[in-house]
C-alpha cells in the first residue's frame, strides 16, 4: 500500500514534444504529490506539487494532473528541451512527512 | 542550490568501518530527513528528525543511526559497513510542521564500500 508506481522508465522526446510521466498510489491518506528532477550527480530537485484538492497545477511549461478517484497523476512537459533531459520522480507524502518515492524515469530529449 | 549542504561529497572506506555524514538543513527549517539512493532500491526514507527528536523512521537498518543536534544540522552514522552499503545519501530539509511538506534535498554524499 506504500508503493508508488512510475512509468514508463525511459522516455525519449523530440524537441518541442511533449513528455508525459504517469504515477499511481495506493494508499488514500496520501495527500501531497510531488516531482522531482535530477540531473547526474546532483540531488533532486523539487519541481512542482500538487494536492488532491485540485485537478491540474501549472507552472511554466511543466503541469501535474491528478485523477484522485482513479489515484493516479501526471507530469507533463510542454516544448520539451534538451535541457530537460535528466531523471524525473514521482512521490506521495502524507501526515508522517515522509515521501515514498517511484522508481524515476529517465527522460531524453533530442535536438 | 536547495540551501541545503552536505558534507563529505565523496567518501570512501573499506568494509567494516563506521562514517558519519552531516547535513546542514536551509536556515529556518526544523526538519530533516534522510534517504538512500541505489540502482536497486530507488530512492528510499531513511529517517526523519524534527527540531531535535525522531519524527518517522523508515527502512532504516540497525547498524545506522542519526541524530538531529541543537543548532539543527544533522549527522547520520553507519557503522559495521557492508559492500550493499554503497550509495548515495541524501539529507532533505523542510519547515516542518503540520502541513508543511515541501522538502529540499542537498547534492548528497557518494558512499563507497570496498
């Protein structure tokens, strides 16, 4: 029930495409679900959050959509750049803070 | 740059030996939290400290233990280390607190067992 399942485990995008990263959970006391990005020999970095209050969050070219009942969510990226390509995570947290993290998929972006 | 600051970068010992690593959270936040990044295991919770007491433990083995000290900068010990040992560990921080889930990782310390 602790589990996070992120897919696919590699992505390979154009330039200007877009790039779609799907999660799933189990657990309903999750409440918070964020992304995170990491680049090669750095930690990860807080990309976008969201809560199960809402449906879709945007900020710039990155949006998360969230479908409570299905307890699925989403990360979608926008004009994608090779700048992006790096190492994207899943997590779902709840009142324990803790994050349980998906498997991370690594995205590639060619010019 | 998360704020957050990890010390050493690199360290490695041979098996058997005990290190200790530090983590510095961002000004202000309480909480701190630890994790492990393998190839094999992903990025798993190890334990999390806030404003100096145990807050949640995770799959955390015997042989580690962490403490969070007064002026808030936090260390975790390994000891009777194993080759499986090897990873990277990373310290998040955040404010802590009800609600407050948004947690900034450091750039980590690469940890080889040989």
């Amino acid at each position: 029930q602790q589990q996070v399942k992120q897919s696919p485990q590699s992505l390979i995008v154009q330039k200007g495409g877009i790039s779609i990263i799907n999660c799933a959970y189990e657990n309903t006391a999750f409440d918070y679900f964020p992304w995170y990005q990491q680049f090669p020999g750095k930690g990860p970095a807080l990309l976008i959050a969201i809560r199960p209050d809402v449906s879709e969050k945007k900020e710039g070219r990155f949006t998360i959509s969230f479908n409570k009942s299905a307890k699925q969510f989403s990360l979608h990226i926008m004009d994608s750049q090779p700048g992006d390509s790096a190492t994207y995570f899943c997590a779902a947290g709840g009142a324990t803070n803790k994050l349980i993290f998906g498997t991370g998929t690594l995205l590639a972006v060619q010019p | 740059d998360s704020g957050v600051t990890q010390t050493p970068k690199h360290l490695i010992t041979a098996t058997g030996q005990r290190v200790t690593l530090r983590c510095s959270p961002r000004s202000g936040d309480l909480s701190v939290y630890w994790y492990q990044q393998s190839l094999d295991q992903g990025l798993q919770f190890l334990i999390q400290y806030y404003n100096g007491e145990e807050r949640a433990k995770g799959n955390i083995l015997e042989r580690f233990s962490a403490q969070q000290f007064p002026d808030l900068h936090s260390e975790l010990n390994l000891s009777s280390l194993e080759l499986g040992d090897s990873a990277l560990y990373f310290c998040a921080s955040s404010p802590g607190g009800a609600g407050l889930y948004e947690q900034y990782f450091g750039p980590g310390t690469r940890l080889t067992v040989t």
